[in-house]
C-alpha cells in the first residue's frame, strides 16, 4: 500500500525571544528556506508544506515561503495540533511528519531513518526524541493521519495541542509507539543544542554554515558527523549557545507529562535568576 506522506514545518514570524527568527539570514538565506532546502533532500519525505497562522504577522512568511515553491496552509496562530491538521486534511495524508522550522541543521538522512522505520513497522507514531538521544534539532515525529484526528478531537490541555502530538506519545497503552534511540549509544540531547530559540543559537547556526558553506555556495551540504568534527575541531563555535543546552518546553510542563523524566529538560540560566 502506497501511504501518502505529508510533512508539516510549523512556522510563525512572532517567536517571543527571537522575533521572525525563521526569516532571520543565514548566508543571505532565510532560516526557513534553509532548513526546507536540506530537508528536501531526504528521500521519503513526500509532500513539505508549511503550516503557518492566519495572523497577518505572517503575511510576509507566507509571500517568502510561497515565491520558493512551497506550500502554505493556515490555521490556529497558538494551536499547532490544528495547524497540522489543516495540512494533512488539505494534502489527503496517510501519515503527517512534524519537523519544526528553527532546526536548520537536521540531517537529511536522519529524516529518512525515522520516516523508514515508521513505514516498515506499522507504528501509530513513530519518532527520535521520546525519549531524546540525538543532538537538539534533530526531531522527526511521524503521526497516522487518523491518530492524529482522534488527538484533534480529544486533547483538551493546552500543551497538547500547542505541541501538537503529547496527546499520541503519552498514551503507550493506547497507541503504538516506537522511538529511534540514536546508534552511538550515547545522549547528546542535553549537551547539543543545535535549535534556535535564542540570539546565540542563530550565531551558533550561522557559523555552523559559515564552515561549510559561503557566498558562492549559500545551502552546503554537510551532515550529523560533520556538525560534530566541526565542534570537535572548534570548541569556541561549540561554546556560542551553550549556556542554553538541555533547555526545551518540558521545563515549564513536568508535572503533566507522565512519560518525560526531569533529566530530559532544564531551566535557562536567566530563568533560575
């Protein structure tokens, strides 16, 4: 049976702590369009969309994204679960892959991993962070259209449907799902920051770029390993964020998620002040 893909990259120009940060440059190149460029060179990854809001904030994401040949679809500016519905309902998806847009470095074979592996084993969702190994900024999650439907109608928290698939994954009793451990055997998820949330990750992703690439050659190819003998060799690029390594949303939702442990998160410098 053929399964049609869809993969959703979640984009909004009004990040609190770094405004517009997925049209910010890299190389003259918006984060956005940066991160679309590696990802279309995995094999499986069927239809790429971008799902944006209907606030008129992201009016000028969508003219950007739309002139590169991209399609857009609109929803809930705050409900992501809505968003990627949208997409899947509007592409006829069998499967919806959500791939955030601040992670301009995912390896592209990563993606492909993941989505092979959700496609042989008939998992309900399929992803590599739950519970986390790889560096930060590489997340795939793959979610059965019709899971995902049945999250629609029934997440009622706002987290659920804010990060869109926490209703699916925290229900190993009711859905089956798998997870990709990374390889190496080793957790690089706390001590790899390679996202962008903050004005040091941008400066980390561009000088990540600026070792592979240049003007003549704006979207480098370079993959995981590279990413990491590049830190190897330069520790000073390794130390640009790190302050703000291990930091993601399950600081602030603990007590709510029953399938996260603590040491999978921790608080920003700035918010243990």
């Amino acid at each position: 049976m053929c399964v049609r893909v869809v993969t959703v990259m979640q984009a909004r120009s009004s990040s609190t702590r770094l405004p517009g940060k997925v049209l910010r440059p890299v190389l003259g190149i918006p984060v956005l369009l940066q991160q679309a460029r590696r990802m279309e060179r995995a094999g499986l990854l069927g239809t790429l969309v971008v799902a944006t809001s209907t606030d008129p904030a992201d009016d000028e994401l969508v003219d950007i994204v739309e002139a590169d040949g991209i399609p857009v679809v609109r929803g809930s500016l705050d409900d992501l679960l809505d968003r990627h519905l949208v997409a899947g309902r509007e592409f006829d998806a069998d499967a919806v892959v959500k791939i955030p847009s601040d992670c301009p470095l995912i390896d592209p074979a990563i993606i492909d991993l993941v989505l092979g592996s959700f496609l042989e084993s008939g998992a309900d969702f399929t992803s590599n962070l739950h519970p986390p190994s790889w560096p930060d900024g590489h997340d795939v999650e793959i979610v059965r259209m019709e899971v995902l439907e049945e999250a629609g109608r029934e997440a009622t928290k706002d987290f659920e449907r804010e990060h869109t698939t926490p209703f699916v994954w925290e229900r190993p009793d009711r859905y089956r799902v798998e997870n990709l451990t990374w390889d190496r055997g080793e957790d690089f998820s706390m001590s790899h920051r390679w996202t962008i949330d903050y004005p040091e990750d941008l400066a980390f992703v561009t000088a990540v770029y600026e070792a592979f690439g240049d003007a003549d050659d704006p979207s480098p190819t370079f993959g995981l390993d590279d990413v990491l003998d590049l830190l190897d060799a330069r520790p000073d690029v390794a130390a640009i964020n790190a302050r703000y390594a291990g930091v993601n949303w399950y600081r602030h939702h603990l007590d709510d998620l029953a399938t996260v442990h603590s040491d999978a998160t921790r608080f920003a410098p700035e918010e243990r002040a």
